[in-house]
C-alpha cells in the first residue's frame, strides 16, 4: 500500500456513532493494513463504543484515540505524512489526551527504524527500532518473532494496573525496540519488557498521555482483552500522567520457568476444514487422504460440527490459532464466495486469538468476468477479520517459476506473486505457504544408492536407517526425499519440499503450515523428519501438521525438531484429544505452553 488512505470496516460492523456520556469518546484510526476488525469486535464486546477517524476533524472529537495496525515502518510514516495526518494525529498527542498505539502503532512513535533507515518517526519516544537477529548467544530463531510470549513490568517500582500479570501476549514481527546487552537500565519509558532468545526488547511504552503495545491485545485471548478494558475504563486524567520517577529495573522475567529457550510457547494451532455439504450448509469435515465422505452409507459429507461453533470451543479450550482451510465449491471465485467470508466474520466476533484462512487466495476472474488479484482477495479476508492467508498450490507453480528463471541467470523475483504483492502490502507475516509433500521412496542399497535420487533433490533425502520419525519395518534399508504435491495432494511436481520451503521464504512467507500426505489421519505420529528438514532449512516458523493421534506426540515433535507450533484436527474434531491434555503434556514435559489465566 503506497498511500496511507482511511479505509472504514463494512458497513456492517459499524457502530452506532454514539459515544456514552459515562464514557471518553473513543477513535480507532484506521489506515487500511490489515485485520482491525478483530479490534473492534474486541472493544463492542468490553461494552465500549467507538468511532473512526474518517477525517481531520475527528482528531478534535476524540477524548481517547487507539492507532492499531500492521506494515513497514516507512510506509507508516510516509503515509501518515502524505495523508496530511501527520500534524493532526502530532497535534492530538501533545494536547495530553490518551493515545494507544497498537504494533506499527507503537512503532512510529520512535525516532528511527533500521526496516526503513531514512524514515523518520514521531520521535516522542527518543530510540531506535532494530531487526531481531536471527541466531544469538542463545541459538538460532526464527523471525518474524511470531507467537506468544511473556511481558514483565520493566520496573520493579512500576505502580501501574494496566498490565495485571505476567500472562502471555500475541506477538508477530521482525523489529523491535531491542535493549543492548550492555545496558543495564531500560529506558524511562518502557513499560514492560519481553525475551526473544538472547534478546531482551521493550514491549510496551508508556510516557505521559502514550500508552503502545508491541504485541496485539485484540489477539492475545483473555489477557489482551483485559489489558484493553484497564485501559479503556480508565479515566482520561489518569492515562495523561502516569508515574515517570521509576528507580529499580527488572531486566529478567521474574517467572524463572521461563529463563531458557527461545522464550515463545508451544502454539497449539485447531484446524478446520470447511465445505459444504450435499444440502448447501458449510461444516466442518475431515476424512482420509482428503475424501471427506462417509464411506460406511450414503450419508454425504462428514459433518464434524458447525465451524463458527467450533472455532469458539477451541477458543475457549485454550487454542493459540484457528486455522480455517476452504475446500467448499465457491473458491474459485473468492470474493463471490460470502459464506466463507460471513464464517470469518463472525468466527472474529468471538475467538480472540489469530485466524488464519486457506483456500481460494490466488489471482481470480468472477463468472462476470471481473479480475480479481490474489492481493484483493487477502485484503478482503483481512477486513472480515483473518489475520493470515495460506496459500497452497500457488506457492508450488511461483517457486517453478523462481527456480526456472534462477537458471537462466535471471532475477529470480518479479514482484507479481501473490505471495510477494500479498507481504508486501500487508507483511510477511500475514502470508503462511501450506506445503504437501509426500515420500518417494529409493532403494538405499550400498554403495551407490545415492545417485537413484536426482541431483536437485539430494539435499531432502533421508535414509531410513537414520530417521527418528517411527516407520515401518519395511523401510528400514530404504531412503526417501519429500516431493511435492498439488490440488489437495493429487498431482505431483518435479520439486521437493526443502526447495519449496526455501524459494517461498525468498518470495516473503512469513510462515510455513507443513503437512504430510503419508501422515494425514494416520495417528501415528507427526513425520519428525520431514519437519526437521524444513525447519532447518528456512528462518521462518514452521506449523507441524499431519499425523497426530495423541498429546505425546505434540511433545515429541517440538522436543525433536524444535518446531514453533503443531497442528491438527480430526483428534479434536472427534474428542479424541483435547486442547487442555496436549498443553498439560507438554507442560508436564518442561515445555512452555500459553498462560490464560484471566476470565473476561
């Protein structure tokens, strides 16, 4: 997005313009980046009204004002500046009245970030935003720094109840107001303070009327929804002049569990796949090498439950993610497709944590002949309340593409991927590649077994007398390289899943979801080799999926392959296992799971 332009949510999400006279009459300024939806339906459901900046002249109505919002930090400036915006939003923060700035909001209020060096931000904040390194003293990890991880008070001596606990909050970026490892004292400013691996950055400011979160309230379940109502209950006076004299830094998290590792928790991501059934109505469904009819009679479709009603029970069972994956009959015309658009919509007015949607998110014509691009698709999901697209068979025909014009010496990138035009106007991020491999298996007889495995594909072998994924007997004497598949596994492509996992990483995914024909609905157990190729092959987090069929083996993959987050969903769709066994497993395991402690 090259211009900052106020965008208003659907008319249908409007609020009723009214602003209660008990309460400060509260803005939400709205730059048209990503899923601010989710925040409105975050404060209707706290019992706040609010209104849109739609103009210059909002900027004097507003007795509280709440700047959301995700994107490059130069794009954020500039664009605040060619809005004309710029001296108004300036004018309104030094008039004293609050402000809450949300991700990039909290960002431009620093002087300078190394995403964007000659930018220049509001500057009330005296700092500079760096870029996480991607390996430390701790090890390597992965960026964007994505998922949930823990925020303390800054200062031991910090009075303030706007952040009530140490719970864990929804992150996802790749800069960040990092400390260095010299200093001793965090700047007067930060509020709270959060760990990524060796790096310790500031997570929340707050310094006079400014109050900023660098992770996402409106997702962080029942602890962001908290921190929102301190701050939004709060009297004006109050957020205007907040305590400054702060004398004792507190440096390390004061939860000791949480010294070691990277510092994010094991994310447990509930899968929906979405279709409709034989009389029109979407379910939920799951079947076995992705038939997902009844084969026992003539029922029909596999109905599982209903998937805004499910999606609410995971919630409120404690998952990190949603993942909603589209395989109904209306993708090919997406923006045409509103049942799945209306399923996000009111999936994102109850479930207060990450959505992601799948499915249709390609380059389109409607059956009226209207050219729909991949980036309009994504946007769409993003206004009804997504906060990431996966793209699946796209990914695989664009890195072909990449891989071929590598070869010729040409540059590799072209800018017209919907993976690239999709991160690039809304971040990395917002854009997760669904791989589907599957094993090709070779004779691994000595002593030339090796060259049965073309050239281009060696670096994805595995041999099966060193795999730690359980197989079967028969393997044993064999090895295997992952190819990959398209159009739900039934066509294979001349490319393996390590240089798929690569060339998407080069074209701006922010995530991989990394499943498995050989493993899906097995219950055996997630392919640990498979995932730790990949997850040693990229920088990017990685989603395990395929083959769970017990909470020992969620702890199994992440304690083998050190992967960011494990999905499934038959097992939960069926009540073979629940959200609650697989975080107490793991906990159990040493291994950090999400506090949600707090009821709202």
């Amino acid at each position: 997005m090259s211009d900052w332009t106020v965008l208003p949510v659907p008319e249908v999400d409007q609020p009723n313009g009214h602003a209660s006279s008990s309460k400060s009459r509260l803005y939400i300024l709205d730059y048209g980046a990503g899923n601010v939806r989710s925040l409105a339906n975050s404060i209707r459901k706290l019992g706040y009204d609010f209104e849109w900046i739609k103009d210059a002249s909002d900027f004097d109505k507003a007795e509280k004002l709440i700047f959301p919002g995700v994107g490059a930090f130069g794009q954020a400036t500039a664009s605040l500046s060619t809005s004309g915006l710029l001296p108004h939003l300036q004018r309104y923060i030094s008039s004293g009245r609050p402000y809450f700035g949300i991700c990039i909001g909290m960002q431009v209020l620093f002087e300078t970030s190394a995403e964007s060096p000659s930018a220049q931000g509001l500057g009330i904040l005296p700092y500079k935003i760096q870029k996480f390194k991607s390996s430390d003293e701790r090890g390597r990890k992965s960026v964007p720094h994505m998922g949930w991880n823990s925020a303390w008070k800054a200062w031991s001596d910090d009075s303030s109840e706007l952040l009530a606990s140490s719970e864990d909050f929804y992150f996802v970026h790749s800069y960040a107001a990092t400390l260095p490892s010299t200093e001793t004292r965090p700047p007067p400013f930060a509020h709270t303070l959060s760990r990524y691996g060796g790096e310790t950055f500031i997570s929340s400011v707050r310094k006079g009327n400014v109050f900023g979160t660098q992770f996402h309230p409106e997702k962080s379940g029942p602890a962001g929804l908290d921190l929102l109502k301190r701050w939004l209950q709060a009297p004006a006076s109050s957020l205007a002049s907040p305590s400054e004299t702060y004398s004792q830094p507190q440096l390390q998290s004061p939860d000791t569990s949480r010294s070691s590792g990277t510092g994010l928790t094991n994310r447990i991501v509930a899968c929906l796949d979405v279709r409709s059934n034989d009389a029109g109505d979407l379910v939920v469904t799951k079947g076995d090498q992705y038939d997902v009819r009844e084969k026992t009679d003539d029922r029909g479709v596999r109905n599982l439950g209903k998937p805004v009603e499910l999606a609410r029970r995971y919630y409120e069972d404690g998952a990190d993610e949603i993942c909603f994956l589209n395989i109904t009959s209306f993708r090919s015309s997406a923006l045409q497709d509103q049942p799945m658009l209306e399923v996000v919509k009111a999936a994102a007015e109850t479930v207060f944590v990450p959505l992601t949607i799948g499915g249709g998110i390609k380059d389109t014509v409607d059956p009226d002949g209207t050219p729909r691009s991949a980036l309009e698709v994504a946007g769409a999901y993003f206004r009804s309340g997504a906060d990431k697209v996966s793209i699946g068979s796209d990914a695989v025909i664009a890195v072909e593409e990449l891989l071929a014009r590598r070869a010729k010496g040409e540059p590799p990138l072209t800018g017209k991927t919907a993976i690239e035009t999709i991160s690039e106007g809304y971040g990395s991020q917002a854009v997760v590649v669904s791989i589907d491999p599957k094993r090709v298996y070779v004779d691994a007889t000595p002593p030339n077994w090796i060259e049965s495995v073309p050239d281009s594909h060696r670096a994805c072998v595995v041999e099966g007398s060193k795999s730690t994924t359980r197989t079967r007997d028969e393997e044993q004497g064999k090895a295997w390289w992952y190819q990959c598949t398209v159009s739900g596994g039934r066509a294979v492509r001349d490319i393996d899943a390590v240089q798929l996992a690569q060339g998407v990483e080069q074209l701006g995914a922010g995530e991989i979801l990394l499943n498995s024909i050989d493993r899906d609905g097995s219950g055996k157990g997630f392919d640990l080799d498979l995932v730790r190729l990949i997850r040693q092959a990229v920088s990017i987090p990685v989603v395990a999926s395929s083959g769970a069929g017990s909470s020992e083996d969620f702890v199994e993959v992440f304690k083998a392959t050190g992967v960011e987050a494990g999905l499934a969903a038959g097992i939960f769709h069926r009540k073979e296992v629940g959200i609650d066994e697989v975080k107490d497993a793991l906990r159990n395991n040493g291994q950090a799971v999400r506090q949600c402690g707090i009821d709202i």
